[in-house]
C-alpha cells in the first residue's frame, strides 16, 4: 500500500463516519498518523488528497486534504452509549 493509498483509507474513514464519535475518532487516528509520516521526515500530499475526491466526483464538496468540510451525522445512525458525550473527541478549532 502506497503513503497515499494509506491516506485515502484513513480520510474515508473520516468521510464515512456515521456518528460524531466515529467521525472524531477516525479524524484524530488521521491526525495522528499524518504527524507520524511528517515527523518521519515524509510528506502528506493533502492536494492529492482533494484531487482523489474530484475524481470521485465530489469537486463541489467543501474540503481539506481530502476530509469533506460538510460532513454531518447521519440521521439514522445509532448511537453507541457506550462513552458518554463528554468522553467524545472534541473538534478542533481553527
């Protein structure tokens, strides 16, 4: 696997979250593992990343490195009680 074919694995799993938990969850494992590739002395290619989306067919989607800007809990998803609201990664702010 490709450094960025491991990217797009980590970014769809942020995409792709059914509930905040999840999305905070899986953005935080692709924070962690894009500092690990820089502190190796690599780099992450975010425009990949958001070129990669166009060629999904997402041009007109707002994003960052590939992770959608509109992202939104699904309405269906179900939510795990199994951590409390206040145990949820929280966003950080810009």
């Amino acid at each position: 696997m490709t450094l960025h074919e491991k990217h797009m694995e980590l970014v769809d799993a942020v995409n792709n979250a059914k509930t905040q938990h999840e999305h905070w969850s899986a953005y935080c494992r692709l924070q962690g593992w894009r500092d690990g590739v820089r502190a190796a002395g690599r780099d992450v290619d975010l425009m990949a990343a958001d070129l990669a989306q166009f060629e999904r067919g997402h041009e007109h989607r707002p994003m960052c490195g590939g992770v959608f800007d509109d992202w939104s809990e699904s309405p269906n998803a179900e939510v795990s009680h199994e951590h409390g609201e206040d145990d949820a990664p929280k966003q950080p702010k810009a």
